[in-house]
C-alpha cells in the first residue's frame, strides 16, 4: 500500500496545483551509481586547495524525497515492496541487505552513517552495517527535508508541542552536539543546502523562494512567485513556477537574477543531473520529458503517466498510478529499454 510518511510537504503541494491526493515513491534495486559530479560526496583536498564540501545526497534526490543515497560502490535505499524498509545493495545488483525495519526517507550517506527520517519525522543515524542505531531528533520534535553536509545536518523541525505552529531550519553536528536553531516561521519546505548557502521555501508566502546563510544570517528572498520542486546546482536555481494553475519550467540565478522560462509547458519532479532537467509534465498526462539545461532539446521519454523521479547511473526510476496498485519502472535516461521493477496493491 502507498504510503503516507516522508510525503506531507509533497501532498501540500499537490493538493495546491491540482487537487490530487497521491505521490507514489520508487523502488531501487540495482543498476544505480553515482550522482553528479558536482554535487556527488567528494574527498578531502590537498592543502593548497580550499576544503571540499562534502554531501549526502543530491539536490535532485532530496527534492523527490531522498529514496536513494550512493556512497561508493553501495546504494541505500528505502524499500517500497517490503513497507519502505532501509536496504543496501552494491552497484552491480549483488549482495542485497536489509540495514533495518525502519521505514525511511530522506537518506543521506556519508563515510561509515546513514542518516534518514524515520515514519512522521524522527531522526536517525545506523551504521552502514545496520549496527548502533541513535536518535539524533528530540522528542516531541517532527523532522523532515534533513541535509548533511559535511559535519552538520541540516533540517527542517516542527514541535509538536508548540501551539503556535512554527517550523524552524536548524542544524545540528552529526555527533548529536551543537545543536541551533536558524530561523523560525509558519510551513517551511523544499530545503537544500549548497555551499555557504540554504534554499527553501515559505508556505505562507506562497512558496517564494528564500536564501541564507548557514549560520542563519542574511536571509533574502528571491523571487514573489508560487514556486516548487528546487534543484540548485552551480550557480543556478532550477525549479517549477506555478502560472495561472499551471506548472511552467524555471532557473534563475542563486541570487535571483536572470529569471528565464525554460519551456512553455508543465512541470514536475525536478531532477537535474549533469546538463540535463528529467521532470514530468503535469499538463500533458504526467508523461515523462528531459530537457537541456539550456531549454533546448527537449525529448519525450515515456507516455507513462510518472511521479516521483530518482536517477543513478544512466537509469530514471519512477512510480506509475495504476488502478488499484502502483507499478516502479527504470528507464534509460534516453528513453530506452524500460523494465518493471514491481507492482504495490492499495
């Protein structure tokens, strides 16, 4: 059965754009590897260079609910066929492993921790190993949206005991120390962090998109659009704006200049890898597109009407509505050789 947890912000929105009330998830079970380059988990640089940032996951996984963290020559992956249960599995489709029972999201893998959000916002931290699991959250604490970067993690927090409602960004060293609360407002959402910088958007300012610094400083915000889906990569903010009721493809610089259309059509599930935009098109049936960086070149990849985009390795990976169950595909990031993965009942 599809399931709820790991997806409110996600059901915010749909119910904003078109009324909908579902968004299916994806199953990863082989054929994944890294991410890109420019935003895939790095190692230490020489002296004479400045220090490496390093992530656990990729603005364009996180943006589809980080199902999926590559670390090496392992994938790590929540499990929709077996209740979104947290896996591993090398590379090559060998030596698949159950790390826990937990049901997880937002997936972040650096050196010898997975770190994720456990059922309506706990979080975690397990070995690679499945060994000496620690909450890192505190109680009556909701979590969602969780970056790690480097030694920090990054994160969306709402107290369930706070009667006004806010949501606060906060951070917290991975070691469970130093724990800040950045900024503090009514329905955060979308967060990513790249560089000295986080992105996320307002709810209540009709999702605008927002930058700060890391240390909470210098918050700004960068355009008065309805916006969704953010993918931010080198210097530009790519992202789905909401026209007349309709979802139309966006970038802008990171600091809000240069605002340009990338096509006149819909959009959603943003993934941007390398010098390619993967999305579907809510205006033409969900079908699935990728598009250059650039607007150019756009192609149709499959008429499949698709939801919730992870890609790895030259594979898109992506859940279709079917009458009373779901199915999980991968597809060739060309539009070739397309395979069922499995298929879920309601």
């Amino acid at each position: 059965m599809l399931k709820e947890i790991g997806i409110i912000s996600a059901l915010r929105k749909y119910r904003m754009l078109s009324g909908a009330g579902v968004i299916c998830v994806i199953l990863i079970s082989s054929s994944l590897a890294c991410a890109p380059k420019s935003l895939s988990p790095s190692t230490p640089s020489s002296s004479s260079s400045p220090p490496t940032i390093r992530y656990g996951n990729t603005v364009g996984n996180l943006a589809n609910d980080g199902l999926v963290a590559q670390q090496g020559e392992w994938i790590y992956y929540s499990n929709e066929l077996d209740d979104d249960k947290l896996y591993k599995i090398r590379t090559d489709g060998t030596q698949k492993q159950k790390i826990c029972d937990d049901q997880a999201r937002y997936l972040n893998v650096l050196d010898d921790w997975i770190y994720y959000v456990k059922d309506y916002g706990t979080l975690f931290k397990i070995r690679i190993d499945g060994t000496k699991k620690i909450q890192i959250s505190k109680e009556k604490e909701s979590v969602g949206d969780i970056n790690v970067v480097g030694n920090w993690i990054y994160y969306v927090a709402f107290n369930l005991s706070d009667e006004k409602y806010l949501e606060s960004i906060s951070k917290i060293r991975t070691n469970g120390t130093r724990r800040q609360q950045l900024y503090q407002t009514h329905e955060l959402h979308n967060l990513i962090v790249v560089g000295n910088w986080i992105y996320f958007q307002k709810w209540g300012n009709y999702y605008n998109i927002y930058k700060m610094k890391t240390d909470g400083t210098q918050v700004q915000a960068l355009n008065q659009e309805v916006s969704f889906d953010i993918n931010v990569v080198d210097d530009w903010i790519y992202y789905s704006e909401d026209v007349n009721e309709k979802s139309k493809l966006c970038k802008m610089k990171t600091d809000g200049t240069q605002k340009q259309y990338l096509n006149q059509d819909g959009c959603d599930c943003l993934n941007v890898v390398g010098d390619w935009i993967y999305f579907v098109d809510p205006n033409d049936n969900r079908y699935l597109y990728k598009i250059r960086t650039d607007g150019t070149q756009k192609q149709l990849l499959s008429n499949d009407r698709s939801w919730g985009l992870n890609i790895a390795d030259d594979w898109i990976y992506y859940s279709v509505d079917l009458e009373g169950s779901h199915a999980y595909y991968k597809i060739r990031t060309d539009g070739t050789d397309k395979q069922l993965i499995g298929t879920t009942e309601d």
